[in-house]
C-alpha cells in the first residue's frame, strides 16, 4: 500500500527521494520560520531567502548570465504558449517562426496564432514527427519576430541536442521536458521556458529564462499576470508565488549540485540510462521498435512499440504488477513510452531494461 | 528552531495541523499510488479520485448547486481580476460594475479597465475604506454585464455579510480572503473566485464555482489558458494541474467536514475568536483603534493601530518574541493586523487577546 514504485510517467514526474525526505522532514515546521513552508508569506524573510537561493541555483547549474532574468511563474507551459507571443510578438509588425517537431509544438502554434501571424519554419508531420531537422531544412525569416522550438517532444521521443541555428532572431525554446538534463550554452537563447513537473520539480510552476532586452518587449495593457516585465519587475512576487512549488524546485536544484555534482554529471547519467534501454531496442531484432530515429532519440523519453497490441497490453500489465508504472504511451502514438527524467534512479532503469529481455524471451516476463 | 508559532500572516496563511500531519505522513507515497502525490500523472486514477473528491466535498460544504462549476486554476486572484472581464465582459458590448470597497477592489477595476468598460457603483475612498456602501448608496446599471465585489478586503478588514443587492445582473465575487469562513447562499452568485492561501489551502491554486450560462460567454479566441470554457470542458485537466496544492485543497475541505463539522460550525467558531480581539478593542479606552466601522468589521482580518508608532513597533516585537508572528498592518494602512482566518486555532486568538490586554496594562508584555 505504501511500497514506492518505479514511475515513468511523462509528468508529473519522479522527484529524487531525498528531495521528497527532506520536504517530509520540514512539512509542519520550516527551521527557523515558525511554520509550514505552505504557511508563510511571501513577502517574508524566510520565503525569500528560498527564493533568492532557488534563483542562485538555477544560475550555477546552467551559466546563466547577469543579463538574463530568471522567473518562477503559474499557468505551466499552457500560459507560456500564450505568454511568448502576446509579449514577444504583438504590436512588433513582425510574424514569428516554429519549428514544428511533435505534439507540443502544434499546441504552441494555436495559441500564438490567436494573436499574430506564424510561419511554420519546419513541420516533421510527414513522417509522423520522428526525426528532427537536418541542417539546411529550416525556412527561416530573418526578419522574424522570434524562433521557437521544442528541445525535448515528449510524446513521439525526439530531442535536440544541438539548438536550431536561427541567426540574430531570438531563439525561444520550451524545454519542459528537458530542462536541466545537461549543460546549455543560455547565450544562444533569447527565452527559455520549462513547465517544472518533469525535470525541476512538481505540478504548479514554470521556470523561465528572459535576456532582458526582451523584457523591454511587454505592452503595458496585457493582463497583468501575463507581462513578463511585471513579473521580472517585482522579481516572480508579481503577485502570492506558488511558493511550495518553488520551495521543491529549490531542493530539486540543490540536489542537482550536491548529490549528482551539477548538469555534466547529469547528463552522463542520462545518456547511461537512456543507453541501456536503447540498446534493448537496437538488440530486439525488431521486436521492440522505436518510434525516433536513431540521432535525434530522446534521452527522457523512450518510445516504441511490440510486435502487436496484444503483446503491448501484456507488457504494460505485466510491467506494472512488477512496480514499473506508467509505461503506456501516448494515445496519439500508442506503444510504450518510458519516461525517465534526472530524477529516475538508475536501478529503475535496469530494472525495466531486464523485464525488456525477459518479456522478449519468454514472450511474458512473469514470474 | 522547528517549534511551530502562532501565525497571523494575510497569506499565505496557516492550515490545519492535522492536514500538514497526513500531508506529511503521505508525502514520500500517497497510499495505493506508489509514489509520492507530487509524482503521479494528473489524468491517472489515484489523482483523478483526489480531484473528484475536492469537487464533491465543495459541493457539499458550500451546497452548490449542479448547475454551477467548480474550477481549480492556477494564476491566484490576480489572474481571474484578468479572466473574469475577458471571459463576462468582452464582447458583450456592455460595462461592468464594480463596487469598490479596498485594495483588492481596485486592483481588480484596474485588470477590468484594459479589457472593457468599467463603471464605478460606490467607492468608500473618501473614509479610507473603512466601511462598506449602505443600502440604495449602490449606483447600479441593470444592463451591466456583471456587478463585482469583494467580500473581504484583507488590508482594511472590512468584510459582507450580505451580498450586494445587484438584481438580475450576474454577481461576481471575488473571496479571495473569506471563501469557506460561512455557509454561502451560491444561487445569489453568478462567479465566485478565491485563491487558496487565505482559509482554502496552500498558494498556487484558485478555486472558481461558476454557473453554467456565464461559462457559455468565453470567446474562443481567449488565449487557451484564460478561457473558463476550456477549464471546465476539461473538469480542471485543461492542462497539467497544481496537483499537490489541490491535494491541499481537499484535505482541507476534509478537515471542514469532519473535524469542524461543516460551514456553520466553522462560522461559529470564526464569530467567537473576532469576537475576542474586537472585544479587546473596545474595552481599552482608545488605546487599540480599529480601523473598520463597527458593523463592517471582518471576521478574518483584524486591522487596529497604537496610540503612536513608537507603541506600535515595539507591540510588534514583543509580539514576536512570544511566538506571536506576521501581525504587521499592510504599509497602505500601517498599525497592526491580525488575520485569523479559518485554521488559526482559537488558542492562538485567545493567546494574541491576553498580550494585547497585558501590552495595554503595563506598556509592555514582556515577562
């Protein structure tokens, strides 16, 4: 009843334990404030302090320069979709680019196409959004407002590993599901932005990375939980913060520095686990068959699909009276879909990479 | 270091020990889910159950009517200050009215004016909002597409107890500060919105209960996350949901129902701990002078000040050497505030009654 499993889900995600201890640990008292986390004000010394820290951690983790601003927002990557073009597009005369890599990227599109004019740069759609684009595929316009992409489409498994070359147009990226998994070069981006429920944390924030001369962008009359310039003006107290989002999103990063030794060491760990389950696809013999093409597999998501429906009902029930949970792909794709952000141990992995074989071998991997 | 103290803070604001107990007890695995409830899909059974619950115990604790919605959003007062003109207002072609009765008021005409029309009904400026409007003091517009109030002003402490007389035009209200402190009459209300962190549960979520036919009025081309169309034909799952602060949210309606026995008991008790600091009040011969007029006190925000601010700082730090924490007026008011919102224990309001008096007596509380 009480046993943790092992949880692949897409997100909301797995958090590392010892983050989860530690929250457990100081839920009806914070030290030295009194009271819950929960129960403080935002405006205090004590939720502060936390604020301050988390935006100090997200700059030693990713090298994030004196230029850019670093937010911590509600609405998830919903708003965000929204919040992009209403504040980076409207009133510019201009029209901006997407590059169109999954699921994730046509939701962006609606939305900024409610409020300005969108040129798709790039629509992997012909081959059902399993693969990136080659160097020399982009129709980019120079004169764009912005360029966004998707680093990581969690639904089809794709994800980039080298940033889309756009030029001088600023670079805006919704990593929600890929954030803080390795190092990134901030420099190339004009805004990064991340839901948190995948790599930084739980369900109810959005991270977001905004260089400051795009902050200057922001129209005076847009609602005004939606300008990024009143959020950054009031540094995220733009109004009451999700501030026990914000306090997990800390020890998140906190635990990315202490324990895993920051972003380079992550992204060893990543790649060894995303690895071993690549490797029981590539040694199949077409059993398991993934969805991505080879190079632009993704290191958070890993789908693919059984011979037959059958087998795929057999391999999710069977894998979940085992303590793997939440292996069942996306609806739009089908298959299997193994999530498996920072937080997933690397014994998770292992243990879905043996019940791979075994399933395969046995045509069944119970016991 | 970790002992807890009496909180008196706005908001985010105290919740029930015993709900911060089971949240901690279930924080590294929320029973049958095999993960913490940070951690599980919010479209999976285990949270899908926690949501319906939330939705049946408001529907029960509030009596709301199955022609209502009751909506968990993130964003806080001051996004639904946005998504209620851009939902009820735009397009209509007619004003809103706004009665305006403190800060929170005017915040939200100021979100309403950048979408539509907005009509002033009664604005208590010119006594510093320090009462509400009497009755026929109210200039109503029958066409107008809404009339808004605030049931609770947080920084004057000045609270309804009877809703505005608006006639046929759909009320709104924003509850920000007192949602669940009484029973409520909802078929008087055509939207209600309030954020969590006052009597509702942690910051981060808003709950919204809004009747059917005003749902119908959201234009299609709102940005996604904005519309109350796309969150209710979602039930809440729009997209991912604040789930850990909706947990919150309904162990806390929990604790309503079965450990204080629903609204009137809650009301009740509510009654009795105002009670005993406006008693305090009235009987020291001017020393504490309250801010709000007699009839119009609220029962969440007690708002007074010292005969001088030298009495007043050091009313604040003896206060807080006695564990008696977060009890500094809002600077637009200055003096002391006192918010004693639903899960401030009586204790914790008898404790802050026997100071004052003592602090009266002797000039100081110290021991």
């Amino acid at each position: 009843m009480n046993e943790r499993h092992y949880n692949f889900s897409a997100g909301p995600a797995n958090l590392p334990l010892s983050v989860l201890e530690r929250a457990q640990r100081e839920l009806l008292c914070l030290p030295g404030a009194g009271a819950s986390v929960m129960e403080i004000s935002h405006r205090g010394g004590p939720f502060r302090a936390i604020l301050d820290e988390a935006e100090a951690n997200y700059r030693r983790l990713l090298a994030i320069p004196d230029n850019y601003r670093v937010l911590f927002l509600q609405g998830g990557g919903r708003l965000q979709f929204a919040m992009v073009p209403m504040n980076l597009l409207q009133g510019t005369g201009k029209s901006a680019d997407y590059i169109l890599t999954g699921t994730w990227g046509n939701k962006a599109i609606e939305e900024a196409r409610n409020v300005g004019d969108v040129r798709v740069a790039w629509d992997g759609r012909e081959t059902a959004y399993d693969r990136l684009p080659e160097a020399g595929e982009l129709n980019l316009d120079a004169e764009a407002a912005y360029a966004h992409f998707a680093s990581n489409e969690t639904i089809q498994g794709v994800q980039f590993f080298d940033e889309p070359a756009v030029g001088e147009v600023p670079l805006v990226c919704d990593a929600s599901s890929d954030l803080l998994c390795r190092p990134l070069n901030i420099e190339k981006y004009g805004l990064i932005y991340a839901s948190a429920q995948k790599n930084c944390g739980p369900a109810g924030v959005a991270v977001v990375i905004i260089r400051d001369d795009l902050i200057e962008r922001s129209d005076k009359k847009l609602p005004g939980y939606l300008s990024y310039a009143n959020h950054a003006a009031e540094g995220s107290l733009y109004n009451t913060a999700p501030t026990f989002a914000i306090y997990i999103v800390n020890l998140v990063a906190k635990w990315l520095l202490d324990e895993i030794g920051g972003l380079a060491a992550m992204e060893t760990q990543n790649r060894r686990k995303a690895k071993m389950l690549y490797d029981v696809l590539d040694e199949s013999d077409g059993f398991y068959k993934g969805h991505a093409r080879e190079q632009d597999r993704s290191l958070m998501n890993v789908t693919f699909r059984l011979p037959d429906e059958e087998s795929n009902k057999r391999f999710l029930a069977e894998a979940e009276s085992q303590g793997l949970d939440a292996l069942k792909g996306h609806r739009s794709v089908g298959g299997i879909r193994a999530s498996i952000y920072n937080a997933m141990p690397v014994e998770g992995v292992e243990k879905l990479a043996e019940f791979m074989k075994e399933f395969q071998r046995t045509g069944s991997a119970q016991k």
